[in-house]
C-alpha cells in the first residue's frame, strides 16, 4: 500500500481521527490540571563511628571503622524496606497508614546508598504537613536503631546516625507535557483504528 493510499483512508475517517485526539488530550489535559499537589520529601544520614574500643591494631583501626559504617549504612537501608520499621515510622509520627499490601510497606521509601556512610531517603506524602511528620518520624526511629544496634562493652553506642534537615517541595503534574503526550497518543490509536476498520472492511467485500 502506497503512502497516497494510507492518506485517502485517514481522509475517508478524517472525523473520528480528530474526535479520538483531540478527546485524548483534553482527557490528559483535565486529569493533569486537576490532579491534586503531592510533596516529596528528601533526607539524608550520615553514619558515623563513635566510642571505639581500644584495639592493639591501630593501623587498621581506620580501614575497619569505615567498613563497620558500610554494613550499619546497608542495615539502615534494609529498615526502610522492613514493613514492621515503616510501620513504627509512621506510628511515631501519629499517622495510621491505610495500606492493603506488604509491598506497599516495602517501596513506600525510596533508600539510596551514595557511599559507605551516606544514605539518602526520599518518599512521597498528599499533604506536606504529613511530610513533615513522616520525615522527623523516621528520623527519630532510625536514630534510636542505629543507637542500639551495636554497643560497646561498657554499653554504650559504637555508630550514630547523624540525619540532614529535610527537603520537602510540591510536586505538580507537567500539563502541558502530558497534553502533547495524550495528542500524540490518540494521534496513534485513531491511526490505527481507522486503518483496522478499513482492513476489516475491505477483508468484508472479498468475502462476499
């Protein structure tokens, strides 16, 4: 089939090419203009060594404590896929969280670990002053976990996880863009649309 041909069938249904995009992008449009403000929230930790214990390996004593800090960074990662940890999180912070699945619990967070004692945390709220809450919640707990994941002889903390004040900003749907995205979409179904009903219709008359 020739390129004039495949113009004449988008001519032949040339109103419902028109009515599929332009519905599709007033769709995208109105679903993006009304689609309520959400607020991402970004914190970071630190962890940091603390109380070390006399050790007769001085030398190394540097390599170990920053290869301790590595494993209590990957421990503090793992935290914040745990349901129970995001559970008391959000406990602390005097929020019932409404989830109907543990994998909701587990990708409510999202934890990067930038290096071996740097881990970054960023998570998504409808209101900011639930962010705002969520973020001093996690602070707080994980904290008082790193606190007491590992202790001295004497009983004190041997890490400290040291937070950043959080970042929370608006997150607004880009309008314009899923407008274009939506045109260009009804664009291609109404394409082929009109293409299949040509097929279906021509394949009709062979057969009669």
């Amino acid at each position: 089939m020739e390129l004039k041909e495949y113009l004449l069938i988008v001519n032949k249904h040339k109103s419902l090419v028109v009515f599929l995009t332009v519905t599709a992008a007033l769709v995208s449009f109105l679903i993006s203009y009304f689609k309520p403000v959400a607020y991402e929230a970004s914190l970071s930790f630190a962890v940091n060594r603390t109380n070390r214990e006399e050790t007769s390996q001085y030398q190394y004593d540097g390599y170990y404590a920053i290869q301790a800090s590595d494993l209590v960074s990957q421990t503090v990662v793992s935290w914040f896929s745990t349901p129970s940890v995001v559970k008391e999180i959000y406990a602390k912070a005097g929020i019932n969280p409404t989830f109907n699945s543990m994998n909701k619990y587990a990708t409510l967070f999202n934890t990067k670990k930038y290096s071996g004692q740097n881990i970054g945390v960023k998570f998504t709220e409808k209101e900011e002053g639930i962010a705002d809450k969520v973020a001093q919640a996690a602070v707080d707990v994980i904290r008082q976990k790193v606190l007491d994941l590992n202790k001295s002889a004497d009983s004190k903390s041997l890490f400290e996880a040291v937070p950043s004040p959080a970042v929370i900003v608006a997150v607004r749907p880009n309008t314009i863009l899923n407008t274009v995205i939506g045109f260009l979409a009804g664009l291609f179904v109404s394409l082929l649309l009109v293409y299949l009903i040509d097929y279906f219709k021509d394949e009709k008359k062979d057969n009669l």
